[in-house]
C-alpha cells in the first residue's frame, strides 16, 4: 500500500508542475491567442460553460 501513496504523490506532483508550466505560458498570450485557445478547448469538450 505504501508503494501505491508514492506512486499517487509523484503524480500529484507532475500534475502541479504542468499546471504551474501551463499558467506562465497562458499568461503570455495576447487577447486573440487565448480566444483561440478557448474556442479550441470548448470544442474540444476542455471546459463546458
């Protein structure tokens, strides 16, 4: 079982790394780009306003 709560952790843990990447990449995009990359991410089912 310990092996397992390791394993969860390390995954925790990339997972906060990419979205920690993602946000200071988002934050560099213009007004048009994020439009872009909302459009894309709603028409992919990303996120459903």
């Amino acid at each position: 079982m310990a092996y397992m709560d390791r394993f969860t952790q390390s995954e925790e843990r990339r997972r906060d790394e990419l979205i920690r990447i993602i946000e200071h990449s988002i934050e560099k995009l213009t007004l048009p780009e994020l439009e872009a990359l909302y459009y894309d991410m709603t028409t992919k089912s990303y996120i459903n306003d």
